[in-house]
C-alpha cells in the first residue's frame, strides 16, 4: 500500500483515478476546491477509513504556495497531479488556463522538493496536446509518438482559446521536465498524455451543465442537438481529430504509472484508437432504442472520418507494451457513457 497525494481529486479523470488507488488499496489525501466537493467524496465512500481517504481544500491551484501544506502530510510516497484546466471558456486564455497550469505544475514540484523527501515519485496529467502539432493534423506523413512535442509558443495563444488550452499543457509538462532535469529532486516522473478522454461520469460529482468538455459530445447527442443540427441542415457534427481513451484505462495508467519502477522518467501516450460521431451515433442508435427520438436519422449525412490522406499516424506501442493491458473498446465505453448520462436526463 502506498500513501499518495492527488490533486484535483473531483475532476472528471481524477475521480476515477481516486476509484482506482481506493480498489488497489492504496491510501489517498486529495486536494478539492471546495468543501462541498470534499463533502461529495466522502458521502460516497462511507466505509472508506479516514486513515486512507483524507480530503484537503486548495481553493486556486494557480496561487503561490498552494500546496505548500498538503504536500507535508506525513508518509507521502507519491503524488498523483491532475489539478489543471480543461475549458475553453476564456477571455484570457494567459490567465485561466496557462498560469494555472504552468503555475499549478512547478509549484507542487517545488513544495515536494522542499517539504516531502519522502516523495519518490511524481505522475502528471499531462495531454496529447503537448505531443499534437496543429499544423500536421492533415499531415498523413505525420506520426505522433511518446517523443513528439507541440512546438506552440506562448505569443500564439491569444484570443485562440482551443490552442491556449494545447499551449497550457505543453507548457506545463515542458517546465516540469526542466526543473527535474534543473533541480535533481528527490523524486522521479512519470506523464500521461491522453487524447479526448471518454468514458461515464462519476455520478456524485456531476452535474450535466459541468461536464468535462470531451464527454460533452454524448450530452449534445443524447438531448437531440446532433438532431436539431440535422433539422437546420448541417449533418451530424465534425468529430475533430477523433483520437480517444477511456477514462478508467487513462486512470489505470495513473496508477500503473506510480506503482511500477521502470516507468520512471516515461511518457504515457494512452490512445485507444480513431473514433468519429458516425460511429458514435450508430453505436447509442442500436444500443439505446428509448433515445429514438433524440438522434439523428439514419439518412443524416456527416460525422464521418476524413480521408487516410488527410489525417495524421499515431504509435504508441511503446506504451501499451510497458502499461500491459488491453484499452477499452469504443463501444463499451459509449455503451457506459450514455448509461451514466440518462439519470441526468430524467
């Protein structure tokens, strides 16, 4: 059992990664914003021990010294950083997402260096937008893998919100690279870079208007807006660049990513595969006939994947042969996004 740290203990990704420590027998202390939230953590695991779930407020992940606290808590073998945010809802993209981010990441690293020695190993959320170039993702001689990096510059940011949120996390992740290359701390890291991450809410936390943005899409399609967008005749919507994971294999690899020692000084890039709103649709369509009359017809015309020749390779073999199980299949993990949503539904 390992006493572990996590931050950002009720977002979306975090509060599977806390199920999973909890299942594995580890022992937590996370890190909420609120009090409300701790409240929410607790009331759902009433036959957890104090002794192995412990929640702390950090109101502003972005202040100076925010965990400067948490972070001396005694016994504290790892820590799990998954506090950053994931949003494009900004009119300073500089202030709500990349000073938070970059902020947020250097210093728990530094409050670990100076107040937890008994820290070994540090694993951070990082995103498959620090690996993602922009202007390759029609590239199909393109091929994104565990060493490629987002060369996005900071002066690029501005009034883009969905590139301040890439340049958030490339940023974030190349400071805490450099300060262990800079500091020599006691501890090594670990990042995980997922894709769009899929996968059903943890109910005691969610709320249907505060969904996490990737899940966002089968909210949209499960209250009829992909019908609405056929009805007004723009087909079913872009799917993006339609590289996923689901949720609980990205906590896994979390977990996985502190428990196993030769992981140390890795990158994570958990991808399950290509997925597009067609095949989105067409899984909740014979799965979910009682959601008929909120989907598009099967004439709607859109939502389809772009070309082979209009879309970036990706490999990552390294990681799934060093994380070692099989990622979640897009069906399963549809089948269980849409089941966790209809209770907000109704």
């Amino acid at each position: 059992m390992t006493k572990v740290l996590l931050t950002g203990g009720s977002g979306f990704i975090a509060a599977h990664v806390l199920e999973t420590l909890l299942q594995r027998g580890h022992s937590v202390v996370t890190t909420v914003r609120s009090q409300a939230k701790a409240d929410k953590i607790h009331e759902a695991h009433p036959h957890i021990a104090k002794d192995r779930l412990e929640t702390v407020i950090v109101p502003d992940i972005a202040v100076e010294g925010a965990f400067d606290e948490v972070v001396k808590t005694p016994g504290l073998e790892a820590v799990l950083h998954t506090a950053s945010p994931f949003h494009f809802n900004t009119t300073n993209p500089k202030k709500d997402l990349i000073d938070p981010a970059v902020l947020g990441t250097t210093g728990i690293l530094k409050a670990i260096s100076r107040s937890a020695p008994s820290v070994k190993r540090v694993v951070i959320t990082s995103s498959f937008a620090a690996i993602l170039d922009r202007t390759k993702t029609n590239d199909p001689g393109t091929t994104y893998t565990e060493a490629s990096w987002n060369p996005v510059a900071i002066d690029e940011v501005e009034n883009d919100a969905v590139n301040a949120y890439r340049a958030s996390k490339t940023l974030a992740e190349k400071a805490a690279w450099d300060y262990l290359s800079s500091a020599s701390p006691n501890f090594d890291l670990v990042t995980v870079n997922p894709p769009m991450v899929f996968g059903p809410v943890v109910h005691y936390l969610a709320t249907l208007d505060a969904i996490n943005t990737s899940n966002q899409r089968f909210v949209a399609l499960v209250q009829g807006a992909w019908k609405k967008q056929e009805q007004e005749g723009k087909g079913i919507p872009d799917s993006g660049f339609g590289l996923w994971i689901d949720v609980r294999d990205v906590a896994l690899a979390h977990v996985l990513a502190m428990e196993k020692p030769e992981l140390s000084g890795k990158r994570l890039f958990t991808a399950a595969g290509w997925i597009v709103n067609r095949e989105t649709l067409d899984i909740v369509r014979k799965n979910f006939p009682e959601l008929k009359d909120q989907l598009p017809s099967e004439e709607a015309e859109g939502g389809a994947a772009p070309p082979e020749d209009k879309r970036f390779k990706f490999d990552n073999s390294a990681t799934a042969k060093a994380l070692g199980f099989e990622w979640t299949k897009a069906e399963k993990t549809t089948v269980d996004t849409v089941k966790s949503l209809i209770p907000f539904l109704n």
